[in-house]
C-alpha cells in the first residue's frame, strides 16, 4: 500500500476560477490530478468565496463552472475546505505575535499566518489523517507553521521577496525589505523539501541564499486542458487585437504593455488593445504614481487611447472569448518564476510573445511556440507585435505549435505523478534536525500555552461545502486572521507588512 495517502495544499483562496491568483489556479490544478491518482486532497485557505462577484455562501456541492480552471470538472476537486479566517489565531496567540513581532531575533510577519496554518493542520487532522502539507514560502510562515505540527510540511516556491518585491518596485534596502527576506531564507533552508516551478527560480533562490538544498526538485506547474474546438483559429481572431491579461503594475508589466501599444498604434493605426486585469497603480522612476487611466492619458494620443478597451479583473471563463478574439496575447512581466497567463495563452493556441525573463524560456520556446523579447523593453515588445500582425501565417504556426507543445510537456495527469513519486521519496526519507533558531523553543511554549486556552479546532463541513472551526471563537478568529494569509495579500505583497 502506497504510504501517501492524503495531501493538504494551501491556497491564499478557493475554489479555483474565483480568484486571479496564479497559486489557486495552481492548487485547483494539482488536487484534482492528484485526485485523480487516488490520494485524498485537502484544502487550507485563507478565503472561500461563492458566486462570480466573490459574494454568498460557500460553494455548493458541485462547484459552479466559473469555480474551475479551464479542462476541468467539478467532481474532481475538494468539496470543501478550511478557512483559516475561521480556525484563526487565539487571541493570546494574536497579542504574543504582535510582541514577538517587535524582537526581530524572535518574530517576524509570518509567525501568526504560521500559527494560523498549524490550526487548519490540526483542524484537518481532526476529521481525517494528513500526511503531508504544501505551501507556499512567503513571510516565512511555513517555518513556523512545521515548528508546531507533526505534519511534513513541503515549501513550494511561488515568488521569494527578493524576486517578487523588486519587480514590484518596493525598496530593497530597508529594514522591511530585509526583515521579510530573512524569514523566507530561513523556511527555505529548513524546509523538509523544496520544489519549485522552474529551473531559474530554484537557482536563483541557491544563489541568493547560498544553499545547495539538494531535498529540491524541479516540478512545472500543470496546463490546462483546453479541447481542440475552444482553441484560437486565425480565421475567427480579430488580426489588428492585442490582448494583455494581468495586473497594472510595475511586476506584471502593465506599463510596458501600454507604451508598446503607443509605439504599435502609430504604425499599424488600426491597432486594438484589450486591458484585463485589476488595477493596482505603480510608481515610475520618477517617483510619480499612476493608476491606469492616468497612464494610458499621459502615454497614448487620444485615437490610440480610443482603441484601448480596459476589461479590469474578468473570470477565467470570462477571458476565454477574448483569447480567441486577439490576434496576439503578451506577457510583458518585469519577473515571472512560472507565468500562469503565458501558459495559459500558450495552450489555447494563442500566437504569444513574452518577455525573456524568469522562467518564461522554460515554458516558451523561442521561434518554436512563440515569440521571446528582452524583458522591461517596451520597443522590442512593439516590433515582435508588429511582425506577429503583419506575418498571420507565422502567428498561426507558432500558436498550432504552443497548444501542442504545453498538452504534451506539461499534461497534469503527468505533473501529478511527478509530484506524487516526489512526495513519497519525501516520506521514505527521514527528516533531518533543523538547525538551531533563535527563539524556536519559546515559540513551540508559546504556541502550546496558547491552544491550552481553547479547545482543538475540528474542521466542520457545512451542506453548502464550506467548513468552519467547531470552536466557540470561531466568529472572533476572523479579527484576527493574519493579513499575510490574506488572497488580496498575497496577490499584492507590496500591501503586506
């Protein structure tokens, strides 16, 4: 008999398809495949929403099919799952984070979002065996999380600090900046294993913090199934439209995408560009903040500006007609460690250029599926969008080849054995003796005497699917969520503490 019999993923939100968020659609992915293979899959999440405003009451037995990624069906995700907002952090629990959050050789952000994790864990535990937890490294709080559980904790890399904040454009020099990225360093070198995305994120992570972590692996993330009929066609696309899925800020390169239009509409003048995605302002070099309408007035004449169509944030299925209507999708990123809207662009068949940075070499290939520009180069963004509209039949090849390419390399069924077989080697292996940390002792005290003021969370499972803590403070736990746990933080590190 197989020893892996459960896993547990957690999720800043779910279910999938109601969050833009490249975690949940990742976790939404990998627990039906691993599903599929038999293993029980468990949820820990910081939000659970309903309907497509993000309002109502849980989901219901079957997920509705905006909760899911593309290609996939209701019966295979966990119906239910643990809110952390209702497990929360006891109150001494919430009042020694905050004093332990002043001594830094101690506390940092994530102790109370680790905390909070530990009690989902023991909530899980309360109504099924969990025998092994992933999550993701931010705020380090899977360090704290592992201090105080039995349960194997894997650290999935989805965007260290010292990645992610720099191409946000937030200070690294200050004492924040450092604090943050110490935490993660140190989850990072303790964790019980460690796999990541992407080649280039797993070696800059050793580089950055001069580790050999040889308990990591390399794992891509999963593509969705698209069928063949909902693929992009040359003949049904609109040939002057330019789709940009993401957020307007200085990460995901929403600036870049609006100077490369300007540059694109004073060329072809019949030029159409489709904004999608939230709104989040940057900062230039300058100093000077924007929000996306005062950029696209400040960088775009009045006729280009007329032929940008501004969606916000749109549901997957919301986006699926506009893929096939452009004639082109972009990923303009500063950083990408494993870009979800380029993979998803690739496997709807989509002709697609992509900044040269990050993982996105590793998921694109270059003149084989599509098209590679220098990243933070709004000029050579411009030309490769020129010569994808003026060579259709070029488009059209390399978006036949990418859909292709992305069901074979990536199929989730093959992802899921590949993470299954690595976190059964995981268990067979015995877990090495973490190394000594300031304050680990006082926090385990600290944390036991705090469960001792309340009784042991029990996750319950509501009709709707959604499941609550079986705790009387269970309405009080939400006051106390930690803000790092947070989708809307998770989504928007620069937001975080």
């Amino acid at each position: 008999m197989p020893r892996l019999r459960s896993v547990a993923f957690y999720t800043p939100g779910w279910p999938p398809g109601r969050f833009q968020n490249g975690i949940v659609t990742y976790v939404g992915h990998m627990a039906s495949g691993l599903r599929r293979l038999g293993l029980d899959t468990r949820i820990l999440t910081a939000e659970e929403r309903s309907g497509l405003d993000g309002s109502g009451p849980g989901p219901g037995p079957n997920h509705e099919p905006g909760d899911l990624p593309p290609g996939e069906e209701p019966a295979q995700h966990p119906r239910a799952a643990v809110d952390l907002g209702r497990v929360g952090v006891s109150g001494p629990h919430a009042l020694l984070d905050r004093v332990l959050d002043r001594i830094p050789r101690l506390g940092t952000s994530g102790l109370s979002f680790g905390w909070s994790v530990a009690r989902g864990i023991a909530a899980l535990e309360g109504t099924a065996s969990v025998d092994l937890l992933e999550m993701e490294e931010s705020f380090g709080a899977a360090l704290y999380a592992q201090e105080v559980s039995t349960v194997p904790i894997v650290v999935r890399l989805h965007g260290p600090w010292f990645l992610n904040g720099a191409a946000l454009g937030v200070p690294t020099d200050t004492p924040e900046f450092a604090r943050r990225d110490r935490a993660e360093a140190r989850c990072i070198a303790d964790a019980r294993a460690v796999t990541s995305p992407s080649r280039d994120l797993l070696e800059r992570v050793r580089s950055r913090y001069g580790l050999a972590l040889e308990q990591a692996a390399v794992i891509p993330n999963p593509a969705p199934v698209i069928p063949p009929g909902s693929h992009w066609r040359a003949d049904r696309a609109d040939r002057n439209t330019v789709l940009f899925v993401g957020r307007f800020d200085r990460h995901k390169g929403g600036d870049l995408m609006v100077e490369a239009f300007g540059r694109l509409a004073a060329r072809i003048p019949q030029a159409r560009l489709i904004f999608v995605g939230p709104d989040r302002g940057l900062r230039d070099d300058a100093g000077v903040q924007h929000d996306l309408a005062g950029y696209l007035e400040a960088k775009l004449p009045p006729a280009a500006r007329g032929r940008v169509q501004v969606r916000g944030p749109l549901q997957g299925q919301q986006i699926e007609p506009l893929r096939r209507e452009a004639f082109v999708t972009v990923v303009a990123s500063r950083y990408e460690n494993f870009s979800l809207a380029l993979v998803e662009a690739l496997s709807f068949g989509c002709p697609t250029i992509a900044a040269r940075v990050g993982g996105n070499p590793e998921i694109l290939r270059a003149d084989e599926t599509g098209v590679l520009v220098p990243g933070g180069d709004a000029e050579a963004l411009a030309a490769g969008l020129q010569a994808l509209i003026e060579e259709p039949e070029r488009a059209a090849r390399l978006g036949g080849a990418a859909a292709l390419d992305m069901a074979e390399r990536l199929q989730p069924d093959a992802i899921a054995r590949l993470t299954r077989d690595f976190y059964e080697a995981v268990l067979d292996r015995p877990g090495a003796a973490p190394p000594p940390r300031a304050g680990r002792g006082l926090r385990r005290v600290i944390y036991r005497l705090g469960t001792l003021t309340r009784s042991r969370p029990e996750a319950r499972f509501t009709a709707s699917g959604s499941s609550e803590a079986a705790s009387p403070e269970a309405a009080r736990a939400e006051a106390s969520r930690p803000e790092a746990a947070r989708p809307e933080a998770s989504a928007r590190p620069e937001a975080a503490r």
